[in-house]
C-alpha cells in the first residue's frame, strides 16, 4: 500500500484482515487509485492480473460458444454473419463500414500510442533508475506513470482534488444543474429500499407540483457490489400510465470524490435524466438505439469539465474551494494526456468483437494475436 495516500487507508479500514494486510475487492473505486498510486510495483502486477483474470478460464468456453450461437442465430435469419445481423438497423449498416472506420482509428493512433508508451517508459526508468534500453513498461505500469506525467505536467493530483468535490455536496451540485436546467425538483422520499445507504427522490415538475418519477441512490461500495453504472428500473409509458424509475448504483467514496469519479456521478445521472424526462407512449422506446445511448450522459457530463458550471459548486457549497480558471484547463490538459493508449486499447477491443462477429475463431488465440 505504499504511495496509497490516507484518505484511502481510511476508507478501506473495512477490508483490513487479521494480519494487518487489505483484502481489496475488484471494483473500479478500489482498484483505479491503487493502479494511479501505489508505488510497488509487484503489487500493482498482482492486482492487475487478478482483476484482469476475473471468470478465468471457464469464460473463454463461454465466449466461443456465444459467438458460435451467434452466427447461427444470424444465419436463421438469413445473415452471412453476427456483424451483418447486428449492424443492419445501425448507423454503420454493415461490417465494411465498421472495418474502415477502425483502420482509420489504426492509422491516427498507433504513433501517437507509441510515443506515449516511449515517454512512459523513459519516466519509468527516471523513477527506478535503470537504463533507459533495459526498462519494460508494463500495462500495469500505465496508470501509475501516467498520473505521475499528469501531476508534475498539468500540476493535477487526483486525490488533492477531493477537497473541492465532497461527495454530498457533489450530489447538490448535480440536482442544482438538473433543477435550473429542465425545471423540475428532487424531493427526499423516504421509502422502502435495498439497503440503508440508499436514498430516493422523487421527480416532480417545479411549476405544478406534477410528479414525474423518482430516482434511487446507491451511492457507497459494500461487498459484493461492482458496478458504476446507471440502471433503468422500470421506462414510462403514457399510453400505459407508467412513470420511470432509475437509480444511481456506483461505489463512490462517501467523503469526497476525485475529478474522475465526479465525472462519473454527472455522467451516470445525465443516463438517469434520459429515463425520467422522456416522455413517450411506449415502454419500448424509452430505451434508445445504441448510436445514441452514451450522447444524453456525455451531453450533460460537460457540466462537469467547464469553467462556468463548475462555478456554480459555490452556489450548493459555499465553503468548498473554487477551481480557478487555470486549473480547470490543466484538468482537461490532464484528460486529454494519453489518448493514444486509450484509443489504441478501444480499437483492439473493438476490432476483436468484430472478427469474432464475422468469423467465429478460438477467442484466445485472436485475442493474444491482436
């Protein structure tokens, strides 16, 4: 746990076991700032390989049969293949598009990926003081030197951050936003829940009071709880009477948040205001085509990011630190340092999922090939 600031000793107190070591889960909250911070290397490897192993072998099994049954249920239908199946009703329409959009991706980031892994593996050799021609960057190294090149870059420490983002306050904030936005209010309901964590809101109309939905918080980690995720629990229907019901399930610091998972809050309630303000006659069509499902989340995600909404943090926490127009466009300096990995890792997932939806193959062994 060296390099792992206090604030995250603290939190994780609940996993410390006999022995004075932690048994950390695998969630994104746990795992991402150890990967950022903890200078051990060995440790790092570990984890890594832990989280990257879940399901182990028997998932490999299951991916060659879902993408066997793939091609025959394209088949049944009259498809050369799962892509063709798949893509038809889609922007792309058909694999060729899919393939050239891809090898466009190839061509714009593979110099920039390399020069990337080359810088990262130059401040490897800085911090372990090895020659520069013996020292290997490893993928669980990435994350450690790029929040390294980030602070000492762009002057942006993630966990210094945290001061500025409480995570109650950061919830205000995001209800504020929303409230000036689209005029409607969230009013704390006490109900029935799955767990005492969680909070409920209703949705109501500001100016006559109607009620529209109502969205759940489930905002804190606890064993066996994974996901960072939005979830639609139940679309509205006007031809049915239906109103929607969404939640916010996330494993988030109950102190304070980092700018990164602050994002994440703003981003996964932008999914939920998709759900409570649509308003549409059938169930079905409150869940819309995959071109368009992240652009409502990514849309209301820029509050987040910007100079002028981020001024209005003062508004809900009068307290709280400003971020000076400076350091807001070190943050997005900061986003934008190491695209080239984040691409070139997007375009190997992407390119793996299509040649296994257009040619069924062992995965394992396309995998390692790409």
């Amino acid at each position: 746990m060296t390099g792992l600031p206090d604030a995250y000793l603290k939190a994780h107190e609940p996993w410390r076991v006999a022995n004075g070591n932690y048994a950390l889960t695998l969630n994104p909250s746990s795992y991402l700032p150890f990967m950022q911070q903890a200078s051990n290397e060995s440790a790092r490897k570990r984890y890594y390989i832990a989280r990257w192993n879940q399901g182990g072998a028997a998932n490999i099994v299951l991916l060659d049969e879902m993408v066997r049954l793939r091609k025959e249920l394209a088949q049944l239908f009259g498809f050369p293949s799962y892509a063709h199946y798949a893509l038809r009703r889609s922007m792309a329409e058909r694999p060729e598009t899919v393939f050239r959009f891809l090898a466009d991706v190839k061509a714009a980031v593979t110099e920039v990926e390399r020069n990337e892994i080359e810088e990262l593996r130059a401040e490897k050799a800085r911090d372990q003081g090895t020659p520069l021609a013996e020292t290997r960057l490893q993928r669980w190294d990435v994350d450690f030197y790029q929040e390294r090149v980030r602070r000492s870059r762009y002057a942006t420490d993630q966990q210094k951050l945290r001061r500025y983002f409480p995570t109650d306050k950061s919830v205000e904030f995001m209800f504020a936003v929303a409230q000036r936005l689209f005029g409607v209010r969230f009013n704390e309901t006490k109900v029935a829940t799955w767990h005492p964590d969680v909070r409920y809101f209703d949705v109501v109309d500001a100016k006559s009071n109607r009620f529209l939905g109502g969205v759940y918080l489930d905002l804190f980690p606890r064993e066996g709880k994974v996901v960072d995720a939005e979830i639609t629990i139940r679309n509205a229907s006007r031809v049915a009477g239906r109103t929607p019901l969404t939640a916010l399930v996330t494993t988030f610091d109950r102190q304070s948040l980092d700018h990164w998972h602050f994002e994440v809050l703003i981003h996964e309630f932008g999914h939920a205001l998709h759900t409570l303000l649509s308003r549409i006659d059938y169930v079905r069509h409150g869940s819309v085509k995959n071109d368009f499902v992240e652009a409502p989340a990514q849309m209301f995600q820029e509050w987040a990011r910007r100079e002028r909404p981020l001024a209005l943090f003062k508004d809900v926490c009068p307290r709280c630190p400003q971020l000076t127009p400076a350091d807001v466009k070190n943050l997005e300096a900061a986003r934008r340092y190491g695209k080239g990995l984040e691409y070139g890792r997007e375009w190997l997932l992407a390119t793996f999922d299509m040649m296994l939806s257009t040619d069924p193959q062992p995965a394992l062994e396309l995998w390692k090939r790409l």
